[in-house]
C-alpha cells in the first residue's frame, strides 16, 4: 500500500479531538481495512485506541486508530484481548510506513526529482 499523506495526527486537547483524529485516520489509511490483505473499501470504520485519561468536554479522548472494515472490526471487538497486541502493531506498522513515505517524498522533492 502506498501512502503519501503529509498530514500530521492532531495534538489537540480540544472538544473535537476524536473527530479531527478520525478525520486523519481515514485519510492516513486511504478509507481503506489496513487488516493485512484486505483493503476493502466499503463503508470503513476507525477503531481507536484510547488515551489514558479523559478530556472533560468530550469524555474519553483517543490518541490513534486504525481503519477496519465492518467485519474485521467485528472479529477485533469480539477478540479484543487477543487481538489487543496485533492492532497495536498493525498502527505502528501504518505510521511507520506513512512516516517513510514522508520522507521520501521529501528527499525526492530536495533532489529534484
């Protein structure tokens, strides 16, 4: 999968934090299920994970997510304890490679090509 989105996760503590983090999850992850081989694009859904601590305004406020079709984020919630430490990894993976390509895009754009 290739990403080339330059927008940086929000670091707001704001009423419309959650939104702002959907907001770039989606677009991070192309509206796409980022369970490895699927991809599917029909009507995707964020799983966040949850901050330590709440924001007063909006309750529980989120620090990042993964996009997940309908079924695998059925499988994740139905699993969570098991499936816990493989979406974990699986945004890491996605910000790493997100991060790379960033970069990338930068070295291309210093070089000239």
């Amino acid at each position: 999968m290739q990403r080339h989105n330059t927008m940086p996760p929000p670091q707001t503590n704001s009423s419309n934090q959650n939104e702002l983090l959907r907001a770039y999850v989606l677009e991070r992850d192309h509206i796409r299920c980022q369970w490895p081989g699927c991809g599917a694009t029909s009507r995707p859904e964020v799983l966040f994970i949850v901050e330590n601590g709440q924001n007063q305004e909006n309750g529980q406020r989120y620090q990042n997510g993964v996009t997940l079709c309908r079924k695998h984020l059925d499988t994740v919630m139905m699993h969570d304890k098991t499936f816990a430490p493989l979406i974990y990894d699986l945004i890491q993976l996605v910000e790493f490679e997100n991060e790379l390509n960033i970069t990338e895009k930068t070295f291309k754009g210093l070089l000239g090509e």
